[in-house]
C-alpha cells in the first residue's frame, strides 16, 4: 500500500492534509478573493520533492498530469508561515 500526503499551496501558505479537506479549504480561499490559484501537491514518503496534481481557480479544479515538482523543503517553510498566519487571527 502506497501512503500519500497532500499540500495545498497559496503563494507563500501551505496547508497539509486530506485531498477533499484541501480542496474546500482552495475553493474558500478563492471565493473569499485571499488567492487566485491555488495547487494541491501529493507527496510519497522518501521523495525529496511532491508534484503538482491539481490547480484550482475560479473556473473550477483542473488535473495537472506531469505537474511541476516542488522542493518539500519549500512546503516546510510555507507551512510554518500559514501556522503564523493561524495563531496571529486567534
């Protein structure tokens, strides 16, 4: 069995979690006008980078065969800053 984990990205905020728990968090964002496209990456466990499996927008969510790969290290840093943006709106 292959365990995935899932990233939603938005500029400089990531979140990490459930495919269809990242998609409602993207479609809020874009509704609320916070971002304009937001992309879900899926990581496998050992991989140093995740790859871009799906864009969401306005118009709808649109799958991204052969996605662009990211840098995990780059998710990490985008993770903390949407923890600083959580704890700063409590």
């Amino acid at each position: 069995m292959t365990v995935h984990v899932f990233f939603a990205v938005s500029g400089s905020l990531a979140k990490c979690g459930a495919l269809g728990e990242l998609c409602a968090w993207a479609e809020k964002r874009i509704a609320a006008r916070q971002a304009k496209i937001i992309k879900i990456l899926k990581a496998r466990p050992g991989e140093p980078t995740a790859r871009v499996v799906l864009e969401i927008t306005e118009d709808g969510i649109t799958g991204t065969p052969n996605g662009r790969q990211i840098a995990l290290s780059r998710l990490k840093k985008a993770l903390k800053n949407e923890q600083k943006e959580e704890n700063s709106a409590i």
